[in-house]
C-alpha cells in the first residue's frame, strides 16, 4: 500500500487530510443523495414537471461557478477548499432543522449544492497537484474511489435505518427517517470541516478575477457542454423514472447508488490507470457504444418487456451508467496535458464547471417538460444522441507527443 502510494503521490503534509476529507465528505454525501429523490417525491411532493425545476435551481451554483470564485479570489485553493465543505455542512443544516416546504428544501438544497461545487474544481485540482508526472489520472481514479467507498457506506446505512424504521411502523412518507440520514450527515460535514481547518495553505494562489477561455481548450469546452448535457438527464430523471414509474423506495434506490459506488471504487482505479495507458482520447470515445444501449433500455424497457422485468432492466442500465461517467475523468487529464501551470489547470477546470452547468440547468427545465409532455422515451433517445455528439468531439483531439509515447511505453 505504502508502496503503491509512493508511486503516485508526491510528498505533502496535505496529502492525508485531503484524503481524509474525501471520505468524510464522501459519506455524507453518500447520505445525503441515498434520500434525495425519495424526500422530494414523498415528502416534499415534487412532480417529475417540478423535479426540473428543482434541479434547475439546484445546478444554478454550478452554472455561476466562475463568478462565485472571482469573488473569492483572495483566497488560495485550500482555503475554498475549507469554504466549500463549510457551506456544504450549512446545506445540510438547514434541511435538518427547517420545514419541508417546497421553496425552503430547494433553498437549502442550492446552499448544499453551492459548496459541493465550490470543492469540486479544488478537488480535482488538488489530486492532480499530488499527482507525480503522467500519474494524473491515476490519481483523480483513488481520489474518486476513496469517495465512492465513503458514499457506498452512507448508502448503506441508509438502506439499514430505513428498514429499521419500516419495522417499527413508520411509514416510508414519515418524516423521521429522513432526518436521522440529514443529521448523521451533519455530524460528518463538521468532521470534514474541521479536518479542512487543519490544512495549510500550499502552492500559489489561484487569480479567479475573471472567465478564463482559451481557444486551445475549445474542444474541452464542447465535451463538458455535451457531457454535460447527458449527465443531467440521468443525474435528474433516473432515479425519479424508477420512484415514479417503476415505484422504487427509499432503501431500493439506496441500494442502486451504493451498488454504483461499489462499482465505482472498484473501477475508478482501473480506468484511472487506463486513461494513463491507452489516453483519454480512447478512454472517451469508446464510453459512448455502451452509453447507446444504455439509453435505449433505460427509455423503452417498460415498453419491451413486462414491468417486473423492466424495473430490473433499468435498475442494471442505472449502474451501467454510473460505470461508464467515470470516463469523464480523461476529461480533466486532457486540460492538463494542454495547461501550462497549475493557476491555468484550476481556472480552465472552474471554467468547464460553468459550461457544463449551461446546458444542465437548461436540460433540466426541458427535461421534466419532454418528460411530461412527450414521454421519458424521448428523453432517453436524446440523452443517446448527446452521448455520440459528445464522441465526436473527443474524436477530434489530438495526443500530445510526450504522452503517445508514455502510452506505448
């Protein structure tokens, strides 16, 4: 393990709280997104019309990103770092502890949601910065599969607190069981924060006074709209199509997410070195066959087969596509092979954030439309063809020298 470790990582005193961030904030998360769908049908009476809408506002910190942290150029990438997880722990809070009204869950959920995007660029930039030279992908691979094993955990737990209630005669609509998973959560977000507290500030700090856009990441701006794109669909409406079509509970959908999770663990790593061996280029256009068949079934299943059957056809086809978005990793490989430093890599990151936001919050407003007017046949088919757009693009890049050659050695 040491060994392995050595490898990878550069030294640094950050290293071991940053790691130990991940998998707090990793099981809070868990947490956090086993009862989110469940706690808006159920409980907050969110329609699939309004789950759009929700998602919308939910992704509004995503979409503003770039603008969030010009504000907060002052501050080194360790101390966003800290921001971040604070504001994520507020989200939490305010769930825990406010009414379920509509308008005051999408509020708190948008604070949540916030500081999750806030450490998002932070925290890719910061495991490529403990990265050794071409072990880049490597590495976002053990950092996203430190956090999936903390979400599998939270996952779980879920699942076991709802049986519980369940057998003590709560209903699956009572509230309770809802606020023991927000409170558990709560409890760790204070973890990670103060853990975050701990860190020192490390390298420069990053200017973020305003959008940076270069014409050599064009093709990286492109990826991130369509990626983006067809990430929402699922992210929004898939588990919404197993509560509402298919009559999935709480604890079925945490069991979904933490079988994704397992997976995701399991082959974060593998892809992660993978990308570093063959190229992201590789890496990113062949995701796309699988996410077709993927789409499709998810789409069409209740109309191909009987519906016992199709639940599990879609159920298989969820985790199918949690397993294939972890190509999006090769992504962030990518803009660091045509960066020139460390500033350009986290600004060109917060940037894509940005980009791919634009389209989700539109995705997400027309999502529940198409959905309730057309048909989730529709939405899916559309999800399909963003994915192949999306391979089109990646089609199109061109490996830099020193990394064809690290990848035929």
């Amino acid at each position: 393990m040491n060994a392995s470790k050595e490898s990878i990582y550069k030294k640094d005193s950050n290293l071991k709280k940053f790691v130990a961030i991940v998998l707090l904030s990793g099981l809070a998360y868990g947490l956090y997104r086993g009862v989110q769908d469940n706690y808006l049908a159920e409980i907050v009476h969110i329609t699939e019309f309004e789950r759009g809408i929700v998602e919308f506002f939910r992704e509004l910190p995503g979409l503003l990103l770039i603008f969030i942290l010009a504000a907060m150029h002052r501050f080194g990438e360790t101390n966003l770092f800290k921001i971040g997880t604070a504001i994520m722990l507020a989200g939490i809070l305010g769930l825990l502890f406010i009414s379920s009204s509509k308008a005051v869950v999408i509020l708190f959920m948008v604070v949540f949601s916030t500081g999750e995007h806030v450490v998002m660029p932070i925290k890719s930039s910061m495991s490529l910065y403990f990265a050794k030279e071409h072990k880049g992908g490597t590495s976002l691979g053990v950092t996203s599969a430190i956090g999936k094993g903390g979400n599998i955990v939270g996952y779980f737990v879920v699942s076991i607190i709802f049986l519980i209630f369940a057998r003590l005669g709560f209903s699956r609509k009572d509230t309770i069981a809802f606020k023991t998973i927000f409170a558990i959560a709560a409890v760790l977000l204070v973890g990670s924060t103060l853990v975050a507290l701990t860190m020192k500030e490390s390298g420069q700090k990053v200017k973020r006074s305003r959008i940076y856009v270069r014409r050599k990441f064009f093709t990286f701006y492109m990826l991130e709209v369509f990626y983006g794109a067809r990430k929402q669909i699922f992210l929004t409406f898939g588990p919404y199509v197993l509560i509402l079509v298919y009559g999935a509970t709480t604890t079925t959908i945490s069991l979904l997410l933490a079988i994704c999770s397992l997976f995701g663990m399991l082959f974060s790593p593998a892809i992660g070195r993978l990308i570093d061996r063959i190229g992201y280029k590789v890496v990113m256009v062949t995701d796309t066959l699988i996410l077709v068949a993927v789409c499709f079934l998810y789409g069409f299943a209740h109309r191909l087969f009987p519906m016992h059957i199709a639940f599990y056809v879609v159920a298989v086809n969820f985790v199918l596509d949690s397993i294939i978005s972890l190509a999006s990793m090769a992504s962030n490989v990518y803009v660091m092979d045509l960066s020139d430093d460390r500033e350009e890599l986290t600004a060109t990151l917060t940037t894509g954030i940005s980009v791919n936001h634009l389209i989700s919050v539109i995705i997400a407003l027309l999502g529940g439309y198409i959905w309730k007017v057309i048909g989730i046949e529709v939405l899916f088919t559309i999800s399909a063809v963003l994915g192949i757009i999306n391979s089109i693009f990646a089609a199109t890049i061109t490996m830099p020298a020193s990394r064809l050659t690290q990848n035929q050695g």
